[in-house]
C-alpha cells in the first residue's frame, strides 16, 4: 500500500487527484468526463475504457495510506494546539520520556520534540536528567505552572486520545476511499450471496447496484430477508480504509473512531511511515432501525469532556449505512427525508458546532433503505427518483421455499424428507391460505431441534414434527 503524498492534504477530487501526481494529464482528464456524461459510470472506469490508465495502476492510487507529518507543517495543526494536547498528556505522567509522548499522542518524535521545546521555553516543564546526551534519553517532568496551565486547558475540553487530523485532510481521504471508485465483480456478489437461497435475477440486480455505489430502496413483506441481504451486501465491499481518530474543526475536537461501530483491520504490520494518528478498519457497516432520531444524525457535544463525537453517518463514510425497518424510526419518515435529500443528491452533508460554526463533510456511504412498508406510504415520487435502485424482496415461491428448507435442513444435521416438505406445504399452508416466508423455514426447523434435545433425542422430520412446530409457531388471527 502507498503512502499518500503530503502535498495531497486537501478536499481534491479523484481528477484533481491524479491530476496533482501527474497519472493523467488534463487532456486525458477532459476526455474522461466527457465520455462519462455519455456512458455514464465512474471516472476510474471511464479512464480505463480510454486506456489512459490501466486497472491494477488505479486500484494502487487508491490503495494508499496517510503518511507521517516530517514536520509540525505537515501536520495540518498549530505548534500551540499541539504542545496544549501534549500538556493534557503529561499532567498525570510524572516523570516522562520524548517516547512516551510520542505514543500517547500519535505524533512523529520530530513534532512531539517542538512542541516540547515550546513547553520548555514557556517554563511549563523541566529538564530532569538524561541517561545519554540524545533528547530520547532524556527524562522530562511538568512543574506547577504547567500544571496549573494543564487544569485549566482540561476545563476547556477534557480530550486527550491522539492527536486530531485537519478537516482538509479527512475530506482527502474520504475521496480517496470512495465507495463510488471500488470494483464489485459479479463473481464477488455470488460468493458473498452463497449462503442464501436467492432467485439468479435478483441477484443481477443486486450485483449493479452495490457497484454502483448508489443509494438503494430494499422493500417487501417481512421474514424474507431484506435486512440479511442488506447485511451480506456489507460483506461485498473489499479491502479496509483508513480513518482518523479524531479530526478539529473550528478549534473543536470531533471524535471519529468508534470501536463499537469500527473493526479493526487483520493486516499484519502497519505501514512503516503510516501517519498513527489513522486507524485501519474494514470498511463500516451501520446498521440503525427504530432507535433512529434526528438527534442522532447531528453532533454530539458532551457538555462535560467539551468535545464532540461524529454521528452515524460520517462514522459510516466509505461504508455501508442500513435504516432498517425505515418508516418505524421515532419521527416521521419525511423528515429524515428531508434531512437528507442535499446528501443524497451532492454527495455532501452539513453540521453545526455549539459555536454556530457550520462546515460540510463528505457524505460518501452506500445508504440503503430497509422497509416491510409500502414505498407510497413512506415517501413521494420526488424522493424515490433521488432511489437509483429499488428493489422488491418478494415471497418465495415454493420451489424456493423448498430449497431453503433442506439447506436448513442439512445445516442442522436433520435428514431432508421431501413427503414431509410436501406435508407441511399442502395441510397447512395451501390449507390454512398462509403465505410462505424465506424465514419459516428455519424457525419451523429450530422448533424441532428444541423439542428434541428437550426429549434428548435427535431431530427428526415427521408429521407430528411439523404439526407441534406450526401449532408452536403460528398464532390463530
């Protein structure tokens, strides 16, 4: 992976971009768009097709990592924000080291040693001794005016995690990590998709929308697995993108990495230059459903630390954002509409700090709307042109039903019985006139284990199986 040049810390455009690293030229660039206005696409796909760069060259521009600040410049803050962040870390140290500082804040020894030979010259901290004539060597300690000046910066925001990175750069690497500028083959769709039984033209639809990168309207009756399709779809975006532990805006500190919401990357070591103050993780899948507020779309000050943490969809940036069971949420469904209709068209999202500074960030996620709703009682037809994609996750057919039912069967080591499957069909759901769901099948199935294992005998599917499990099951309307 590539360290990404520091000369790139600023909100550029993928063209911008390769443009600045000299990929393309802008003749090739102008070409580029042109022929995406008629062919449509991403801009990397439409370079490609020109041949003015090939696959494997713009997937590595992509695949780059922030690189670490050489200087105090680079590191898109102030030598006074820095060495005020440094004060906070030390105040409950004692006696500490260059390397120890380097650690707790994430910064580079070289912009950690001027910010401490700031703190020195302020007379806030002392020299206590050194093992060897080196700097690493020596052995620093904060006096009582830097302590006093600490207290007080703690009283003005209680942050001290690693150091933040500039909006500028954040915006950059949004970008940068695009879910509109990655690759979904159809064979990736059809792995990710293995575990489901799902119709093949279904899965054509699906395959173009997840690569699309585009917003998604997923509805139809419950139990027949739209918020597990939505979930596996997580599963299709590739590779792990960087994010920052926090970021300032304004002279405001907004938390961004959530161990909650953010999983760590597997990758072994990490980048030998890597900037620290950045976290590798797999790209977010967000997943909310009626717990859903306004609030909760907007930042989050906490009035006693004096910092800010990011809402959900800047934490889902670069990811997957699901609002499961949409139209179910504690407002109305217009109004999160509303909230997002600039997001969803630009690509761009607005919030506000306590200071009434207003900024913009990247809105740069896959969205998809869950829903058991009808579309027409949720939203007008305005909004739904905004759904590039809208699909219906139907009933299954009995063909279908079927095939889930034995992969259910096999997954539970039970003995696939097509006389009983055919029971279960004709006395009770064509019978009873009950429409069959992708998920009864599994739920008829645990009901069996249950009642086996209570009687400590293996499962089994008989008549009698069925008829306990559908009585145990379905309540009488």
């Amino acid at each position: 992976m590539e360290a990404a040049p520091n000369h790139l810390d600023r909100n550029l455009t993928l063209g911008e971009q390769l443009l600045a690293e000299r990929v393309i030229s802008e003749s090739h660039l102008h070409k580029a768009l042109a022929r995406q206005k008629v062919h449509g696409g991403r801009l990397g796909h439409n370079l490609v097709a020109l041949g003015y760069v090939t696959p494997e060259k713009l997937n590595t521009f992509l695949r780059r990592h922030p690189v670490s600040p050489k200087n105090v410049e680079q590191t898109g803050l102030d030598i006074s924000n820095i060495a005020d962040l440094v004060l906070k870390h030390i105040l409950y140290m004692g006696d500490f080291r260059l390397s120890d500082v380097v650690e707790s804040t994430k910064l580079p020894g070289t912009v950690v040693d001027a910010a401490i030979e700031k703190l020195r010259r302020e007379k806030l901290v002392e020299v206590k001794g050194a093992a060897q004539y080196v700097k690493a060597a020596f052995a620093f300690s904060i006096n009582e005016y830097g302590k006093n000046r600490a207290a007080e910066l703690l009283d003005i925001c209680h942050y001290t995690g690693p150091a933040p990175v500039s909006l500028e750069s954040y915006k950059t690497f949004v970008e940068m990590q695009s879910v509109r500028n990655i690759v979904v083959t159809e064979d990736q769709v059809k792995r990710a998709f293995a575990h489901m039984t799902l119709d093949e033209q279904l899965l054509r639809r699906i395959g173009p929308a997840i690569s699309s990168g585009r917003p998604m309207f997923i509805y139809g009756p419950s139990g027949n697995g739209k918020t597990t399709i939505a979930e596996t779809i997580g599963r299709v975006l590739p590779d792990t993108i960087f994010i920052p532990y926090a970021l300032t805006v304004g002279g405001q500190i907004i938390t961004l990495f959530d161990p909650v919401n953010h999983e760590l990357a597997d990758t072994g070591s990490a980048p030998p230059d890597l900037d620290r103050r950045w976290v590798q993780i797999k790209r977010p899948v967000i997943i909310t459903g009626g717990e859903l507020t306004l609030k909760m779309l907007d930042l989050e000050f906490n009035s006693i630390a004096k910092f800010y943490e990011a809402p959900l969809q800047m934490k889902a940036n670069n990811g997957l954002f699901i609002i499961d069971d949409f139209g179910r949420q504690q407002m109305a469904p217009q109004s999160l509409l509303n909230r997002w209709i600039v997001n969803l068209d630009r690509n761009i999202d607005y919030l506000s700090l306590h200071t009434g500074m207003k900024f913009d960030i990247p809105f740069n996620q896959l969205v998809i709307f869950s829903t058991n709703l009808e579309p027409k009682q949720l939203v007008d037809e305005a909004f739904l042109r905004r759904i590039r994609y809208k699909i219906k996750i139907d009933h299954p057919s009995e063909l279908e039903y079927g095939r889930i039912f034995r992969s259910v069967c096999e997954t539970n080591g039970i003995r696939f019985a097509p006389h009983i499957l055919e029971y279960l069909l004709r006395h009770h759901y064509r019978r009873m006139a009950v429409m069959l769901s992708a998920c009864h099948p599994r739920d008829i199935i645990d009901h069996i284990v249950d009642d086996a294992r209570y009687h400590n005998r293996d499962p089994e599917l008989t008549e009698e199986s069925i008829d306990m499990a559908w009585q145990n099951y379905f309540v009488e309307m």
